[in-house]
C-alpha cells in the first residue's frame, strides 16, 4: 500500500506539472477587437531572443546603431541587443556608482533618449535622474545628474521617464528602489511623485496622489500625461490633461485593472505615433487605441511583463520579461 501511494503521488505531481503554463517567456496573441490587426498581422509570433536576467526593464530601441538597450535592474548593469550579435553588456556601474556595499534594485530602470539623442536614465541606486555623458556607440560609466532631490530632499527611486520634444523630462518616483521599500529609513519624501524636471534643472512636482507611479508617456500632441499605477490594490493607467506650465487640468482613469487576473501589475509602456498604447499589465502587454479602447493582448506564459519598446518604425515590438527579452514582428 505504501508503494502504490507513493506512485499514485508521483502521478499526481506529473499531471499537474504537465498541466502548467510553461514560464518560458512564449506567448500568444489574443485579438479582442478587429481593429488591432490594423497594428499586428493575424500570424505574429511571440519570440525570445535574449534570456538570463535577474530582472530586465527599460527598454528603449536606438534606431542609428540599431540596438536595443534595457536594464538588468539587480545586477546594475544596462545589456545590448542586436541582431548580429545577441546580448552584451553594455554599461556597468549603471544605477549605483557609489563605492558602499548595499543590497536592493540598484541598478538602472527606465532609459530614453533626449531630443539630442543622449541616453537618460532613472539611476535607482543613486536614486536620481541622469544623462551617460559619453556617446552611445562607446558608452562609459559617465554620467550628468540632471535632478536628483526636490525641496532639498532626495528622490525615493526615479523608476520611468519620458522626454518632450522641448527637452523637459517627465519621471515617476515609487520607492522600489530602496532596501525596505516603504519601510526604509532613508526615505525622505513621504509620497510618491510624478515630476517634471526642464533644462535648467528646475524640479517641478506634478502629482502626489498615486500610491506607486510607473511607468509613464505622453500622446503624441504631448498634451495629455499617462501614468501607470503599480500598486496591486489599484492597478490602473491614469490620464492628466496638462495645461498652462503644465499645470493638471483634468485627471482621469484611463483604464482600470484591478479586477483583472493574470500575473504582473500595471507598469511600463509605449504610445505609438497614432496614439495606441502598448502597456505591460496584468499577464503580458495591453494593447489599447488612443481613446482607451482595449484592442487586444499580448499574454506571456509564467513571468510578468515589465516594460516593451517600440523600433522607429513601429513594425516590431520589444519586451522585456523578468529573464527574458521577447520580439513581436509586428508586420
């Protein structure tokens, strides 16, 4: 009798492995509306074509050399992507730079380029916005701060960011990047802003009220702010009409989540020239057009989607996926 329940045990264990979603990064399409074949061809395969990262995020596609950049958030270090040649490490230190030994997501998280082409990033360990000061096809552990403290106190975690055309850099501070979060001792801002910093290094809080900002974009007429919410209880993309100095003329709830199953909460996205929005969300990408409609998904198997990016051309969309960085050929 031991024997027997012993291998009806095993049997158990092997139907219900069998049964698992493969956490292999591999996905399918869900077209929910007809218009997102307007977007993505009805054959569109989901591909990984990088693995074996702690945490990828960031992403940001630089059509000159055509490479992708992204974030590997734990071990402080910005990778490469090409076609010819895969993976490589592309910067290292690229969030931390200070000699002291600390633990928690040090390294950088979202990457953009300026108007001029130089590569911005939200440094979380050094918990600050900052430009590489050194030319994208040689990269070096230079770096300008571009803000780092507002009102004299410093940055929680700078996590995403977006730059308008006229240079002014919009930035989400969760604290996610401290060692205990919420709890850590050296937090020295009691919310969790969205700010606005422009090229004379002025500081500007623009919103106070979302328990953990994310990701972030603007609409392509830059007039209207899309901030994601990552906190589990409200996971949410809001919308803020930006008006006179960008003063918020008007919020509103772009898309609410909350009741949705799937893994992965609502964090970095991409707004295409047309104003669709590509956003990771619960279980993989959302796909939505410009006036909030749900067009359709983009569901991973296994491993939440944090972040994705769009080449010049909008024909092939990039994710980055805990361990992975997957490919949408797009059409």
């Amino acid at each position: 009798m031991k024997n027997f329940a012993l291998v009806f045990s095993l049997l158990v264990l092997t139907l219900a492995a069998c049964n698992e979603k493969p956490k292999d990064g591999t996905g399918e399409i869900d077209f929910i509306d007809d218009e997102l074949s307007t977007l993505i061809n009805k054959d569109a395969k989901v591909e990984t074509i990088a693995e074996g990262f702690e945490w990828s995020e960031g992403p940001v596609w630089i059509e000159k050399q055509q490479m992708l950049l992204f974030s590997d958030v734990p071990k402080n270090t910005i990778y490469k992507w090409t076609e010819a040649k895969g993976k490589e490490v592309y910067l290292t230190p690229s969030g931390y730079t200070a000699s002291e030994q600390r633990g928690g997501e040090t390294g950088s998280n979202g990457l953009t380029l300026s108007p001029e082409g130089k590569l911005l990033l939200c440094q979380h360990g050094d918990r600050r916005i900052a430009m590489m000061d050194a030319p994208l096809d040689a990269p070096k552990p230079n770096f300008i701060v571009l803000a780092s403290d507002y009102g004299g106190k410093k940055f929680n975690s700078p996590n995403d960011l977006i730059a308008r055309s006229n240079g002014d850099i919009f930035f989400t501070d969760p604290p996610y990047g401290l060692e205990q979060n919420m709890a850590d001792p050296k937090k020295e801002i009691p919310f969790q802003g969205v700010y606005k910093v422009d090229k004379f290094g002025r500081v500007t809080l623009l919103i106070d009220s979302i328990a953990r900002p994310n990701g972030i974009g603007l609409t392509p007429d830059e007039k209207t702010l899309i901030v994601a919410n990552s906190d589990e209880q409200k996971k949410m993309w809001y919308a803020y009409d930006l008006g006179p100095k960008d003063s918020i003329v008007r919020s509103r709830i772009f898309f609410d989540a909350s009741k949705e199953k799937g893994i992965g909460a609502c964090d970095g996205f991409k707004i295409d020239k047309q104003g669709n929005m590509y956003a990771s969300g619960p279980g993989g990408i959302w796909i939505f057009n410009k006036t909030g409609k749900v067009l359709g998904k983009i569901k991973i198997n296994g491993v939440p989607a944090s972040n994705c990016a769009l080449t010049t051309d909008e024909k092939t969309l990039f994710i980055t996926a805990d361990p992975f960085v997957l490919r949408v050929k797009l059409r």
